[in-house]
C-alpha cells in the first residue's frame, strides 16, 4: 500500500503511522487494515476499506449450520434469588463496611469501587458536532462489578445510591443509574461524616439524582477529554511518550512558566539597610535587655542607600551618636485564629507541617472519613467529607467545640461570641461544610493506639485536623505591643537619624494554646517520614 495510513497504537497510546500496512479481509469478510506501530512493533488493526481493497477477493464466508436444539432435560428448578430489602450503593469497600455496620440486617451495602462508566479510551468520545455529547462505555475490568450490583437490584425492593456529597459522587450515582438501568425509585442520599446518626438520618432525607451536579461534572470531564487527548498526542510527538496534559494541568504548567521568565527578566537593584543593636540603661546592676532598631529616617527624609559607599559615612557617625528615645506608644493586639480546614488548607498545611504531598493527605484523609476500627470495635468516621472549598461549621459541631474547650481549658478560652468564618471562593459549594472532626471528643491522644495501627499518617493528620478545628472556635490571641522612635546624633541638639523598634509579648494565649499556622519559611527543611 502507498497511502499513508495512521491507527491507534495499544501500547503507545496514542495514533501512529501505520508500518508495513497490508489490505486484508475478517473471517467475516469485512475490509480491513493490518500493519505495525513502527515505534514498539505493536500489531494495528483498521476497519475499513481503502482503494488497496479494490481487485482482492473477498474470503468465502461459510455459514456454519445451525445444531438442532437437544430436548432440555428434566432438572430440578433453580432456588429463587434472596430478595433483598433495601440495597445501598457507595464507592468504596471500606465507606461500605462502616455503613453496613450502622444500618443492620434489613440493609445490603456494595460497593462499586469507584467509577463504572467513563469515555471511551481509543477515541475523543465526544461528538463535538453533536452539542458535544459524551459517549460513554463500561470499562472491561467493571463489568463484573456492574453484574454483581445489577444482580442485587433486580431483587432489591427499594435501591439507594450513597456516593459522596459531590459532583464527582453525584455522577458516580447518576451513571451506576445509567449502566444498570435503575428506575425512578432509586433514592440519593448523602451525607457529610460517615457516623451512625448522619448516615441514619440521611435516609429520612432522600431525594432523586440532581442532574445540575452531574451536567456540571460531565462538563468537567468532556473539558479534560477536549483539552487532554489533543495536547497529549503533541505531546508526546514534541517531548516524549508517557507525558500527559489536560485542562489542569496546561493552565498550571503556563502559570509557572510566565513567573519563571518574570525572574529571568527581573533587574536586580542593590539596596542597604542600617540596623542598631540597642539595649536599655542598667538598673541596679541587673543587665540590660537588647533589642533592635531599623533605620527608617535621615533628616526627615526616606532611607535610600544603594551601594556600600554610601553607607559608611552613616555608620561612621552613627557608631560615636548618642541615642535616646523620643516616642513609645504601647497598646495591644489581638490575633483570630484561622478558618477550619478546606482540602487546599488541609493540603498547604499537611506539606509545610508534615512534609506530605497532595496525594499522600488525600489518601489518608479519605481513610479517616471512611471509617476507622476504634478499639471497643466500632467502626467511625472520624472526619468530614475531605473535598470541600467551603468554611461552614455545623452549629452542633460548634456547640460540642465551644463546651469541650470550656470544660478543658476555661471559660476565658471560649470566645463571647461563636466565630463566624466567610469562604472567600465566589464558587464555594456551601451545602457542604469545613473538614472538621465528626467528635471532638475523640481526642487525638485517645484514639493514638487506633489511628497508627491504621498508619502512622492517619494520626498525623488527625491530630492537625483536630488541633486546627478546635484552636478555630477558641478566643483571640491577645499581645501587649510596643512602637519606639529613637533618635541618634554626635549630640543631643543635632540628632538627624530615627530609628524604629516594635516588639509584642503574649498576655493572652487564646487559641495558640493549641495550635499555630505554620508558615513557609518556619519549616524550611520539612520531608515526609520514611
């Protein structure tokens, strides 16, 4: 054959030219196209016919003769299926089991471990021309869950579909719907922990599927496919194979790319700043306490020293002043503590406190809000729902917060009014609330022996989600502040340079009695356990 030829490459992924293309014929005798992928050697297969076809013959197709049907022989009747009351459908084995242990016998809880529908993998699947509607198909390693779950929904009386409080978990619902053809009297619950009384009381709330949150995930998705499958294939014609690129990632990668030629075009300027180490006069012989002042004026005027040259003259002058203090203005401060966890926070914060990645908080806070083993053998999730942008707390949770911190540090730890946090994401879903314990009762100390049983990151983010909730509803931090203006000179009448010195002291502890937002630059050296 002379016409080039491209088809879709198992092994690499993605289109090649096909090598050494021959015309050919199924056993069916449907035309086709054979060759090789000339990167891996991979066998491609296109249906088709092409002008190579014109002038082969076509194989002979034999009809095999149908076999008479044998007489059925007499068996004994097949046991009818167990009929099920009612069936609950959630994404993982492990939310599974917790559910199962909260609702009883009268309750049958599969798992459908995830996704049972997505876009074809070999093709763009959406119809672009065709209001770009999406195609989807069941995955060959789903399918047997798909029969399992189908099976147990053609002998349940009533089906509830129990996938997360999300879009994600809303299409999850919606395409296990699709796949298995549940009718109408599915029922939709969700809620936020995975604990007896919220699981309980979710199904006196059921609901049908919202087709807002599942359009809003499929939007999502077909975006990914749109943006992923083109920029990938170039990808990996441009780079190298095994890249990958979508909607995310091409905007975060371009992101990085304008800050790094913003630092190679940035002009540096030198500039100097003049600092004195300061202390009070002794007072009866007890030594003095040190403390420093920047340069902040010279005759009135803003400091601007560009090069060494022109501080050495200053330091001159300034190493035979005398100083003395023209102005102190003491007062105080108060510090709120931070919002409760949103899963960037909970992210930000687990990286710069415990040295984890994205991936490795995720994973672990998807096991604490799916169900722990306590150790009387109860099963409980122990935080909320972890994909969340909103800051709302329950007002129960609040109250639970605001008398555990009065019982276990006082009533000045309480504020005098709950703290009200607003989420400063215009998009925020705010049905949903901040990741918070599902007890605070449930102390980390106290579920120590539990959670690292369960995995030593398990505690770990547990005790900095508790810490962080519980330091949220406590009162304000309150520091005692000091501002002075020192003025230096050869002479008390001639005195052109102001210093400035600030300084605060703790008198209230407030929240930061149990926790503190860490910073960037406090834990330069942070790396995951090992």
């Amino acid at each position: 054959m002379t016409e080039e030829m491209r088809g879709y490459c198992m092994k690499c992924k993605t289109k090649r030219e096909i090598s050494e293309a021959e015309a050919t014929f199924t056993k069916s005798g449907v035309p086709a196209t054979k060759g090789k992928c000339p990167e891996c050697g991979t066998t491609i297969f296109v249906m088709g016919e092409t002008p190579a076809h014109e002038g082969l013959p076509r194989p002979e197709v034999v009809k095999k003769p149908k076999s008479k049907k044998k007489a059925k022989k007499s068996v004994a009747p097949k046991r009818s299926r167990k009929k099920i009351e009612n069936l609950v459908i959630v994404e993982s084995p492990a939310k599974a089991r917790s559910i199962g242990s909260y609702l009883g016998n009268d309750y049958t809880v599969l798992a459908s471990k995830g996704h049972v529908r997505d876009l074809l993998v070999t093709q763009l699947s959406v119809d672009v021309d065709n209001d770009f509607e999406p195609k989807y198909r069941v995955p060959n390693d789903k399918r047997a869950t798909v029969k399992q779950i189908k099976d147990a929904v053609d002998s349940a009386k009533n089906v509830f579909l129990a996938t997360d409080p999300d879009r994600e978990g809303e299409a999850i619902a919606w395409h296990l719907a699709e796949a298995i053809d549940i009718d109408e009297t599915a029922k939709r619950v969700t809620f936020n922990e995975v604990t007896r009384d919220a699981v309980r009381e979710s199904f006196e709330h059921a609901r049908s599927i919202n087709m807002d949150l599942v359009n809003a995930q499929q939007a999502r998705r077909i975006l990914d496919r749109l943006v992923g499958y083109n920029i990938t294939e170039l990808l990996w014609d441009k780079v190298r194979n095994r890249l990958s690129a979508g909607r995310v990632q091409s905007i975060a990668l371009r992101l990085v790319v304008e800050r790094e030629r913003e630092i190679d075009e940035f002009v540096t300027e030198e500039y100097w700043s003049i600092d004195a180490e300061l202390a009070k006069q002794a007072i009866n012989g007890h030594a003095p306490e040190q403390f420093t002042a920047s340069l902040a004026k010279i005759n009135g005027n803003d400091v601007k020293l560009s090069t060494q040259e022109a501080v050495d003259p200053h330091v001159t002058v300034l190493e035979k002043s005398q100083y003395v203090v023209s102005n102190v203005r003491i007062g105080t401060r108060r510090r709120k503590p931070s919002a409760p966890f949103t899963t960037s926070t909970l992210q930000q914060e687990a990286s710069r406190r415990l040295g984890f990645d994205a991936h490795r908080t995720m994973r672990a806070a998807q096991s604490l809000y799916e169900g722990i083993e306590l150790a009387n053998g109860e099963i409980v999730g122990l935080i909320t729902y972890m994909r969340t942008d909103s800051v709302n707390i329950a007002k129960q949770a609040q109250d639970e917060a605001l008398d555990y911190i009065t019982t276990n540090f006082g009533k000045e730890y309480a504020p005098e009014k709950p703290h009200m946090y607003k989420t400063r994401s215009k998009t925020a879903q705010e049905a949903h609330e901040a990741i918070r314990p599902t007890s605070v009762v449930r102390t980390p100390l106290e579920l120590r022996s539990a959670l690292k049983s369960a995995g030593r990151d398990l505690f770990k983010l547990y005790q900095l989600i508790w810490e962080r909730f519980v330091a949220s509803q406590m009162a304000y931090a309150v520091y005692d502040t000091v501002r002075a203006e020192i003025k230096a000179g050869l002479t008390t009448k001639d005195m052109p340079y102001l210093f400035r010195a600030s300084g605060n002291r703790i008198r209230f502890k407030g929240f930061l009695a149990v926790y503190e937002e860490s910073r960037d630059e406090d834990v330069p050296d942070a790396t995951p356990d090992s």
